[in-house]
C-alpha cells in the first residue's frame, strides 16, 4: 500500500467512524485489508483499493472501514466497572425503578462479550432486565448474535463455574444459554449516525462506551457525547474505559469520584436543559 493510499484510506475512515488511523501503523492497515481483498476477489490489497477510488462501492468501502476498527474485547472486561455495576448499581436501580425493566447499552460491543456479561450481571441479581449491543462491524455482530465462542474466549474473564452456568458446549464452541439469550439483542449503528435530540428512540438506564472513544477525533468524540446524553436517562449512569477522560470535551457528564470510568449526568447540564 502506498502512503497516497493510505492518505485516502484515513480520510475515509476518519469521515465514516470519526477515527483516526496512525501512519506509524500503515503496515498493521495493509494487513487487515488483505482478507477483505481475497473476499472480494482482488489479487492484492493494491489492486482493490485502485478499484475503490475509481469506483467507489458503499459495500466495499464499508468492508475497508470496517477492517480498520479495533475489535478487541472480552468477557467482563475492567473488572471494577462489572463490580460497581453488581454491587452497587444495578440495586440501586432496581430500588429506584421498583419492577420496571432495566435498559442497557453496549455501545460498541464488538463480537458481544460485554453485553452477554451485562445480561449476566443482572440475571445473577434476579432482575428484569434488557441488553442491546451496537456495533459497527459487521462480521463482529454476526459472532456476538450466535454468542459461540471458544473455550479460550470464554475464559478470559470468566471462571470455570460462570462459563458453565451461563454457556452449552457445542462442539469445541461454548454458545450462549436461551436464559441469556431471551434478554440480550445486538443492532448494527453507527455511533456518528444516532437520531437527533427529536427522535422517539428508546432511553437507556446504564450505557457502556469503554474502548470506543479513546482512538476518534475531537469533534467526532463530541458529536458521539452528545448522542449518549440523549439515549441517557437523567439519573442514569455511562460508563468509559478507565482511561478515556473528558478533558472538559462534554458538559452533560461529570465523573463520579472513586469510580473509575463512571459517570452521570452534570447537574448544571440538566438544569440548562429543563
């Protein structure tokens, strides 16, 4: 891949997701193109990106993006964000909503594991609960609706005895139990496409979006803010990676102190908005 391909393989990557992919990592780029390229019928990487400008096809393209994104994740991971959610939020929650179904969010759920380890949290407390995933990838939205994964993929994160509680061997696969099944759905969304502030969509009570922000640019990290805060209940709760922070980027949230990651809804942003 020449760095003119690679210029323009950021510009579209950047301008569909808001990421932006480092040129010190343009060989890393080049690999993950070339399954995409095989798929498609292309003899190299070359080949099909000379295609695309000459050519530009949204499924190809997308297939290109798609390839770009970080899809690493497992089972409950940042271990103290499933903790508070266990310990302490999710009661809370249930005192506050008194039998209403409990609404959560992985945003950027990649192949499903934080969402199959949500759904887990709050049916281990007994409750009412609803899971959604949203991913941008295609192909990883495919393994997180089946919920098969390999006993490796299990395992890192959760011990012997939830892995056999909550999942059925199925050949050398472990697949997701009905139980799980029943409350948790996946939906592919583009988190720089979500309905405007006049939208009748859904709220949610807890939103994870760990992972997700860290490698966007400023204002595509402000648009996506912006569009959790309207899919936020007021007293809900979001929840980032450890070591995204704010930075003042969004008024609507504060962090709540000795809990990494978590935050809420600003006071001042809520008074501004009624």
């Amino acid at each position: 891949m020449s760095p003119e391909d690679f210029d323009r393989l950021q510009t579209l990557v950047a301008t569909r997701t808001g990421n932006r992919l480092r040129r010190d990592r343009m060989n890393l780029a080049e690999h993950r193109l070339g399954p995409v390229a095989r798929r498609a019928g292309f003899d190299s990487v070359d080949t099909m990106l000379a295609t695309l400008w000459s050519k530009p096809v949204a499924g190809l393209a997308w297939d290109v993006i798609e390839s770009q994104l970080n899809g690493e994740t497992w089972f409950r991971r940042d271990r103290e964000a499933f903790l508070t959610m266990s310990q302490e939020l999710l009661p809370a929650l249930s005192q506050a909503r008194r039998g209403q179904t409990l609404r959560i969010w992985s945003a950027g759920c990649s192949t499903g594991q934080e969402a199959w380890s949500l759904a887990m949290c709050a049916l281990d407390l007994n409750l009412d609960v609803e899971v959604v995933g949203s991913d941008l990838n295609r192909i990883a939205l495919q393994k997180a609706h089946k919920g098969a994964y390999t006993g490796f993929e299990i395992q890192r994160g959760l011990a012997a005895g939830t892995m056999v509680r909550w999942f059925r061997p199925e050949g050398e696969l472990w697949t997701a139990d009905d139980t799980l099944k029943q409350v948790v759905r996946f939906e592919r969304l583009n988190l720089l496409d979500m309905p405007s502030a006049d939208d009748e969509a859904p709220r949610f009570d807890v939103i994870f979006c760990r992972h997700v922000l860290i490698g966007m640019e400023p204002a595509a990290r402000a648009l996506v803010l912006q569009g959790l805060e309207r899919r936020l209940v007021d007293d809900g709760c979001l929840f980032l990676a450890p070591s995204e922070n704010l930075n003042g980027e969004s008024l609507a949230f504060r962090p709540v102190s000795g809990r990494r990651g978590l935050h809420v809804k600003s006071p001042t942003f809520l008074q501004d908005a009624a």
